[in-house]
C-alpha cells in the first residue's frame, strides 16, 4: 500500500463533517444563501463531506409571520435552486434550514443538497408551542409525514421523515435528521434513525439562549449520541436573529458515542465552523458488538417508518489530510486532571470493593501477597491494606514477603521492606535463592554446574517457587493469595503459567492496566488514605525501571521488561483496540503514528514527566505491533484461559474467559500479522 492511501483518513474508515453557523440576513434568502455557500466551500476545501447548518438559516428563523410571506417563500425557493446550482463543484452533503410549502401547509424544513441536486427534505416532525415559540401559528407538524414527494423547482424530491442518506463510497456513512426541538422530546425521531442504520444524527436548530440552557443542550447531545451509537452534529443559530424577545448563542458541537469532538466559542461574531473526524468504524464495531442494539432495532420496527434510502456518492480525497479528533496517547488514561482523578478513585474502590466481597465469603483470616518493590505488587498492597482497614481487619493479617532471587536489586528489596513497614503489615523476608539453587542442581541446569545460562527456565524455576511458597504460606495461615499481575501482562503472556505468577487465589490487578496503575498510586498518594511516611516510598516505587529482577544485574544494569517485550506506552494503545473495537492491526498502527509520531504534540496525562515523554515513528510502531500480535493472538490465550478470578475494571474491557474475551487457547496471529503487513507501507 502506498504511503499516501494509508495516511488517508478515509481510507482508515473516518469521515471528516462540519457543523456550521453564519450571520443571518432576516427575510433576505439570497445572502444567507451566499454566506453558507462561503462557509461550506472553505468546509469542502478542508476536506469535509458534510456541513451542517442552523434551522431555518435561509430565511432566518426569528422572523414570525414573515415566514407565511409569498414574496419570501418565493425568494427561499429560488435561494435553494441557485444554492443548488453553486454546489456543483462543491465536496459535501449540505444541510440547510428552511421554510417550505407542501399540499397547503408550510413546514419547517432540512434540505440536503450535494453536487448540483436535492437529494430530499426532511420537515420538522415536532413543533415548540409553549413559552417563547409560536411554531404551530406558522407550520404544520412532520410527524406523521412519510412516502411523499415535494415538488421543488420543477423537480419531484423525496420528503418525509423517512429519509436516510447513504454513501456508496464511504462505508458507514449514513446520515439521519431530525430538527432542534426533535431532540428534546422523550423518543427523538433520530432513535429509530439510528436503529435503521444511520451513524450521523444532523440537527439543525434555532435554539434561542436562556441561562444553563447550553449545558442542556449539550446534555442532550452527548445523550443522543451515546444512546444511539452515533455521531451526532448540532449547528444551532447565532449573530443576525432578531433580539425582539430572545436572544441567540449559535452554538454548534460534534459529538461521538457519548463524547464531545468539537465545539465553538458561543456567541461568535461573524461565520463560524467546527471540524472533526468521525470514527464510522468505531461506530459499526460498538453496535456490532452490542447486541442488545439489533435487538432493539427489530422490537421497534413496527414504530419505525419504511425507510427510503437515498444514496450518492462523495468521492473523499484519498490524500493524507491530517486526522482531527481528541486521540489519547493512553486510552485508558483520560488527559483530564479531574477525570483522571476520578477514573482513579473509582478504579481503587473497584479494587478494593471486589477483594472486600471475596474475603467475607471465603472465610480465610489473612491476605498473602508477595511485595517485588516494584508497581504492581505495590497497587495490590495498597488494595489489600486498605480492604483490611475497611473490614476492620488489622493491618498485621496482611502478610507481605519478598522473595529476593538472583536478580533482585538492593533498591527493589530495599523499597518493599520499607513499604511494607510503613503500611504497618506483615514484613518478612523469604530468600528463594537456595531453593531454587536446588531446583536447578536437580533438573540439572547449566546454571547450577557455574555456567552464566539466564535462560527461561532459570527465570521461570524462580518465579514458580515464589508463587509456590505464597500458595503454601496461604495453607499455613488460613490465607488467601492475592495476585499482582497486571491487564497489560495477562495481554502479552508476560506470566509464568499455573505455578507462577499467573497463578493467585484472587488477583485484584487482573482489570489494570500497566498504563494506569502510576496514576492510581499517585492519586493514592494524594487520597489521605495511607499515611505521610508512605508517600516518599511510593514515589521512589514510582520512579524505578519495570523489571522482573529474574536475572543477575549486568553491564546494562537491571533486567529491563520493556527493553524485552516493547514499551508497554504502545502495547496499552493497541490492547485497548484490540479489545474495545476489533479494531485491524494496520488501522491501529495508523491511530498510534498520529498520537506518538511527535513527543511535542498533543497532550500527555497529569504528572507525565517531561524526560519520560517519547516519540515513535512507524517503523518502530510496526515492530512491537508484531510483538503485541503474536504474543496476543498465537502464544498467550492458554494463561488466560485459565486466569484465577479478580475484578473488570475498565471500560476499555477485561481478558477474562468468564468476561470480555474469549478465544481459543490453540489459535495463531497469521491472519493478524498478515493484515499488517499488507496494509502498512514499508517506508
């Protein structure tokens, strides 16, 4: 594939649309004509396949009985047909407000026009007649209008609310309307749009301006949007509108999936657009994998009209014209200060919650966990003493070790000893090395005969006697093994099967990911749940290179997890992918170029020190995307076949074979490496 059609946004299955407002000229068609034909040319130049714009914003909207006017009338259809003729030449679908005469009624209409035709009108299906709108005195009500044709500058165009607008060239695309207030009432006309297949909500609106009535709005719009799986574009009216007895914000906004995109300064001077990329994949992938959705679409048929489809053809630049849409680095770790800190929060007392629940039915006395010093047995720590305190468990009943091996660093050994002092827990200190010393001599390794072989079975004889000992120090003691093992690891099979660290009684990491947990401790440090003395330790923990300590220090220092396997940054970003959306191999490759290419760009999460802040072109992206594919796909579903019990704890999904994933423990990743070899170029 060449370089130009990977980098191509329409090419990886998004679609660039724009809500639009312009300064109206009351009763004067003709300029408002020309003013949205300006502002969706410069849309059409910056490679937008549709532009929204306000309700009635041919006409104007506050313009009462003037909107019953022939002579105006007149002038908006003639506004139409020359707005028509001019987009020709012109890349997007515009919808555009207006009023029109239909078998002896006016409604209040969207027309949607592209490349020099009218593909159909969609009137308002509900009217505002209460406090400040008078709707009813001028226009009849869309509801009930489906199947019919309007004639329209001597041509017959579809009308009715039964209209869906399809792309042939662009998968997913398929555009539904409903009008300002349509949003607000109980069942939005757009619900069984979306239910029949439309991924693009457009609302033209008026809207006037009352105090909180924005953040309403936008409430609704997000709600809109999560509700129906869909994008969800608001182009509301602003400057120009009579101020007789309101007055007008002309606020617009794209929403996705529950999620704001894009959205305008209120109140603007002058036109004013906003852009966003859409994510038509995404969209299919979440209804895909909702099942409840098609089963909602088929309970409601019978309310549902029968649709027409009106279909055409966009022909999008196949060219690299950027991606613009919030992109997360880390998608399981939000930008937001505050939304971190109460991602965190909740992820902690998910946490703690489950391990609570678990340790009143089991009946056991004490928690044993093995303490590394390093991150993730650190989260489980702080899990399991704050569950203690919760149950009115004293702190002593749990029972920490550390198990230094032949890779163990004085500053690891060092920091869980005085971790585990500072909780106040049991602190003990349990040397593997002359077990496994044994281990080794009997099955003969070359280790034991003084050769330097740090091989995977020497590294796996120390990990399995280290979960060995937990599971029968847990016999002892009537205790229950908690396990530390994180989502990012179970991914890669970064775990030594059954007698090793994949083994636990209940693992409380098994829903983090590796990408989040720093945050967790830090927000626990700041929670007033552990004590001051703790604070300096957990910050050193912090700051200590992720390593299995399973081989002896060498010239290069620590035995580094990262140097090994890949930058857990990267594997995090496709795990989320992987297992939210099903996303393919060389779409998540171009995801990850646009958000790690530039170290500079874009924003990174609270408290991410600037030297840890990295860039990674696409080369690098590709080689540890093969590693994460074979390691995922072909070598590590038998460890989570059998993972022990422990909590879900992102949205972004869990590997649980009793949850989100499962799979079969025999299967490969030709497909998946395949996939990415074909569809990513080489250069």
């Amino acid at each position: 594939m060449s370089a130009s059609a990977f980098h191509a946004l329409y090419h990886q299955g998004f679609a660039r649309v724009a809500a639009c407002t312009v300064p109206v000229a009351l009763a004067d068609p003709a300029t408002n004509a020309q003013r949205t034909l300006e502002a969706a040319r410069t849309c059409g130049q910056d490679g937008a396949v549709l532009c929204v714009f306000p309700e009635l914003g041919l006409s104007g909207y506050a313009i009462d009985d003037l909107r019953q006017q022939e002579a105006l009338l007149n002038a908006v259809e003639q506004a139409i047909a020359d707005l028509t003729t001019a987009s020709a030449d012109l890349l997007p679908i515009l919808v555009v407000g207006v009023p029109l005469r239909h078998d002896n009624a006016l409604y209040n209409c969207a027309v949607i026009i592209h490349r020099g035709s009218v593909l159909g009108i969609v009137p308002k299906s509900y009217l505002p007649n209460y406090r400040e709108f008078y709707e009813a005195r001028h226009f009849t009500p869309g509801v009930a209008v489906q199947g019919q044709m309007l004639r329209l500058n001597g041509a017959d165009i579809p009308f009715g609310t039964d209209l869906l607008f399809e792309a042939e060239d662009v998968p997913g695309f398929c555009l539904g309307l409903e009008l300002c207030e349509d949003l607000w009432v109980p069942a939005p006309p757009g619900t069984l749009a979306a239910l029949a297949g439309a991924t693009i909500l457009a609302n033209p609106s008026a809207s006037d301006i009352t105090v909180g009535k924005a953040e309403t709005r936008t409430l609704l719009c997000r709600s809109q949007s999560a509700r129906c799986i869909a994008s969800y574009i608001y182009a509301a009216a602003g400057e120009g509108e009579s101020t007789n007895d309101v007055a007008w914000d002309g606020q617009i906004a794209i929403f996705e999936n529950g999620e704001m995109l894009a959205q305008s300064e209120r109140f603007p001077s002058g036109s004013q657009h906003v852009v966003a990329d859409i994510d038509l994949t995404l969209l299919r992938q979440e209804r895909l994998r909702m099942g409840t959705f098609a089963a909602n679409a088929r309970a409601m048929q019978a309310h549902a009209p029968a649709w027409r489809r009106i279909r055409c053809t966009l022909t999008p630049p196949m060219t690299d014209i950027g991606l613009r849409r919030p992109l997360s680095r880390f998608p399981f770790v939000p930008n937001d200060a505050d939304r971190l800190a109460q991602d965190c929060f909740e992820a902690f007392t998910i946490q703690v919650s489950a391990l609570k629940q678990r340790l009143r039915t089991s009946g056991v006395k004490r928690m044993v966990i093995g303490i590394s010093g390093g991150l993730d047995s650190t989260q489980a720590l702080l899990v399991a003493v704050r569950a203690a305190d919760e149950l009115g468990w004293p702190r002593s009943a749990v029972l920490g070790y550390t198990m230094p091996g032949f890779g163990t660093t004085e500053k690891t050994l060092a920091s869980a000893q005085a971790l585990m002092a500072a909780l106040g827990t049991g602190n003990e200190v349990l040397d593997i090395r002359p077990a496994a010393s044994l281990m080794l001599r009997e099955i003969k390794h070359p280790f034991a005969q003084g050769e330097p072989v740090h091989d995977i079975t020497f590294e796996n004889v120390q990990a399995g006697l280290r979960t060995d000992f937990l599971f029968r120090l847990a016999n002892q003691h009537q205790g229950m093994v908690i396990g530390t093992g994180d989502l990012s690891e179970l991914a890669l099979g970064w775990c030594t099967y059954g007698v090793g660290d994949q083994m636990a009684h209940y693992n409380v990491n098994a829903g983090l990911p590796k990408t989040l947990i720093q945050h967790i401790i830090r927000w626990a440090i700041a929670s007033g749940h552990f004590s001051p003395e703790v604070t300096p330790l957990l910050s050193t923990i912090l700051a200590t290179e992720i390593s299995p300590e399973l081989v002896p220090v060498g010239e290069n220092g620590p035995q580094s997890t990262q140097d090994i396997i890949g930058p857990y940054a990267l594997h995090d970003f496709t795990l989320f992918y992987v297992l939210r959306y099903g996303f393919t191999p060389s779409r998540i490759a171009f995801m990850a170029e646009q958000v790690w290419r530039d170290a500079s760009a874009g924003n990174w999460p609270p408290g991410f020190l600037e030297q840890d802040r990295k860039a990674y072109d696409l080369p690098t992206i590709c080689h540890w995307l093969h590693i994460f594919l074979r390691r995922f796909f072909g070598t590590s579903q038998f460890k989570r076949s059998a993972m022990p019990n422990g909590p879900k704890v992102m949205a972004g999904g869990s590997l649980s074979p009793r949850g989100d994933w499962r799979a079969p423990s025999d299967g490969n990743a030709a497909l998946w490496l395949a996939e990415l070899d074909l569809n990513v170029p080489k250069s």
